[in-house]
C-alpha cells in the first residue's frame, strides 16, 4: 500500500522524523482555515500518489489567505499524470538552505536492505542516478545486523553533506530505518530532507510503500485506507474485479454489460432520480457475480433503492433469476431492490422471481417502469444545501 505525502509524514512523525506542521483540505475554505492554523507562509501541496508535483503545478507557496485561496482552486481539481487531485496538505512553509535526499528500501537481487543518501536533493534520485551516480552514497544492509551510527556516518561522508548538517541527518538516518523496518515499510524516502538556513534538519516530502503482507499486525494501516467514500466504493468494486464508478445520487444500478449500464443510468436520470453508480456485471449473471455486485452496492450509504437490469442473451432469463435468488440469500439488502429481466427466456426467469417477490424485491416488465419505482422508492433527491435558504 502506497501512502499519499500527508499519511507517510503522520508515519514519519511516530518514529520521531521531523516533519512540518500542517493539515489536510478538501476544499479551499479549509485550505486557509489549515493556513491560518499552520501559520504563513504556508505551502499547498497536491495529494497524490505521483513523483514531480512540483514541476507539474501542484506545489505552491502561499503567503496569505488571498493566495492560498487561489493556489487551492487551481490544484484542486487539477489533473498531474492522469492521477485527478482531490485532497491537498496545507503546511507551514520552511525556508531552504540546502535540500538532500534519503531512502531506505530492498535490494532484492543481494537479498539486503539498500540505505541511500544524496547531497543532490529536491530531483528525482532516477535523474540524479543516470546523470552524476557519484553523487548519491550508498550501503547494504543485513537484516539480520541492522544498520549502524557508522553505517550513518559512512553514508552522510559520502554523499558530501554539509557539516552543519551531519548530525541532523544521521538521526533521521536512525529514525528513518526504524520507520523501514518496525513500521514495516517496503520503501521509505525523504526528497528533498533540508537544511533550514538556522541548522535544523528536517523532512519536506515524504514517499512511504507500506508492506501489505504485514498488515495483519498494523491495525492503525487501515486509517490509511478511508481516503474518502468514493475510493472505498471503488476500491472494493475493484478488488471483486467488477466494473464500477461511483456517482452521487441514491438509485444504485447494476446491468449487464457497459451500454445498458450507461442507459438505465440516462432512464433513472429521465424520471426525475440520480444514479448512485454505474456497474457492469458483464455477460453472465451468476449468483456470485450478483452477490458481489450487491454487497458493493451495499457498501454505499446513499443508496435508497437498487434497480438491477438485465437483459438475457446467451445467458438465458432462468439463469439469471436463479442467480439472483441465490445472491439475495448471501447477502443483506439494506435498500429496495427493482429489478428488470428481459431478452431470452424472461418469462421463465420471472416465474423464479415471483418467489421472492416482496416490499422489498420488486419485479417490472420494462426499463421505464423499473426506472420509476426505483426513483420512487429512493424518494426525493438529497437537499441541496445552497438551496431553499428562504424556507
Ligand atoms: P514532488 O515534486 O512531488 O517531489 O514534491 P515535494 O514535496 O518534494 O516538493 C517539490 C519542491 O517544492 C521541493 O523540492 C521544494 O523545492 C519545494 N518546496 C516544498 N515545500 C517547500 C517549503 O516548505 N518551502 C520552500 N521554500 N519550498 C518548498
Ligand atoms: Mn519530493
């Protein structure tokens, strides 16, 4: 699991790695509210799982309300090699002597740990690599010996940094391979970690690969998971290999295939209600298909009421519906569910149907009519909340 900037500095700071104060925002308004807190001037950083934010825009200084208002609007939003910002870190700005680089990580070829430290911070270690590899110190470490005040030593004397330095960089050195290692971490990384023009020595990035098969012992990893709703949705659509994207509204939809996913979307939107999701179960509708279908479905708090519509083709009506009855017995519907069955053999798919029928699994004819009785039994669309000031 990759962490976001924000989540490896948290990591960072319980193994004693200093780190700037700050705080996140999903909106502007709460970018300046973390501003005034951190204190100007602040830096805006986009949120997201991407080396180069600086170069592409997504990293600016702030040196008051005004500006981070407008730093904030431009980055969310913004668009940095395909990964969409939604999230920023609105941290006290510091001032930069000197900027360096550190990381722990596997040299999986010598089976050891590799320690790195370049004076040629704040570029890309890739770019710092190909061009002058002298520049970057490196030392393997054993596991089993762990890694030592010399081995820091070793590796700060070779890098060059300056002297003023040293001993702050070697006790982030100490600390950083703590983080690697009891925070079992595949790869730690600080670029740039500065030198302040008053001598202190402190992380201003922070790149942090958490190792999934130890999570078992890391129940606090899960905080790191809850970006937001939407991921969560998907991220679980996703790990059930469906095809899914969450959207705003209460009717949950699940169809087969991507063209009449797309169009009971558009038919919810006809009769006045605004779909939850697009899913595509695919070609089949297997009863575990359909479960995991529900259980995303499910997942999303918003939902009001499922509308599942399905149109028969090779895979015939009575398969479907057996599908379906049998994912309704292994989950727990927390909404109404309407569902369409058409195409082959519908009419004996229905039949099944008909014996689970009830308040709460309803069965129409056609696209529309479902479409409406699912709207309906969503009820009214979320209140706007910029609306009806004058009631
Ligand atoms: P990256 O481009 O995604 O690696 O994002 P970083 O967090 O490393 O920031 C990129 C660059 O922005 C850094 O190398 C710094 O030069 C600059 N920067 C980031 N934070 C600060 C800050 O607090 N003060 C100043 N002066 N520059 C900063
Ligand atoms: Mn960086």
């Amino acid at each position: 699991m990759d962490l976001f900037e924000y989540q490896g500095k948290q990591y960072f700071a319980r193994f004693g790695i200093p780190v700037s104060p700050g705080g996140t925002a999903d909106t502007v308004d709460d970018a300046v509210a973390e501003a005034d807190k951190a204190g100007y001037p602040v830096v805006v950083k986009a949120q997201v799982q991407v080396g180069g934010r600086g170069k592409a825009g997504g990293i600016k200084l702030a040196a008051d309300a005004d500006e981070v208002r407008t730093h904030a609007a431009n980055i969310l939003g913004m668009d940095i090699k395909g990964h969409v910002v939604r999230r920023l870190w609105v941290e006290h700005a510091s001032d930069i002597a000197k900027e360096y680089y550190a990381s722990f990580t596997l040299d999986r070829s010598a089976k050891l740990y590799l320690g790195m430290v370049s004076a040629k911070g704040g570029v890309e270690i890739e770019t710092v690599a190909d061009e002058d590899p002298d520049a970057i110190a490196r030392v393997s470490i054993n596991p089993a010996v762990g890694f030592s005040e010399t081995q820091a030593r070793e590796l700060v004397d070779g890098a060059g940094i300056d002297e003023e330095a040293k001993a702050g960089v070697i006790g982030i050195l100490l600390n950083l391979y703590r983080c690697y290692v009891e925070g079992d971490a595949d790869l730690v990384e600080i670029n740039p970690l500065i030198l302040t023009p008053d001598g202190r020595v402190h992380a201003l990035d922070a790149k942090v690969s958490l190792d999934d098969n130890a999570a078992f012992r890391h129940p606090e990893w899960d905080d790191f998971r809850d970006i937001d709703e939407f991921d969560q949705r998907e991220r679980l659509a996703r790990s059930k290999g469906l095809q899914y994207v969450g959207l705003d509204g209460t009717v949950g939809i699940i169809a087969n295939g991507a063209g009449l996913a797309m169009s009971t979307c558009d038919v919810v939107n006809q009769v006045g209600g605004e779909p939850a999701n697009f899913l595509d179960i695919g070609g089949g509708a297997n009863a575990e298909v359909m479960a995991n279908a529900l259980e995303v479905i499910n997942s999303d708090a918003k939902v009001k009421a499922i509308f599942i519509n399905i149109f028969g083709g090779i895979t015939r009506g009575e398969e479907v519906a057996n599908g379906i009855v049998d994912a309704l017995g292994r989950v727990t519907i927390n909404a109404p569910i309407v569902i369409r069955l058409d195409g082959t053999n519908a009419e004996e798919g229905r039949e099944i149907l008909k014996a689970v029928t009830s308040d709460m699994f309803i069965s129409r004819p056609t696209m529309l009519e479902a479409a409406r009785t699912a709207v309906e039994l969503a009820g009214a669309p979320a209140a706007d909340p910029t609306a009806g000031a004058d009631k």
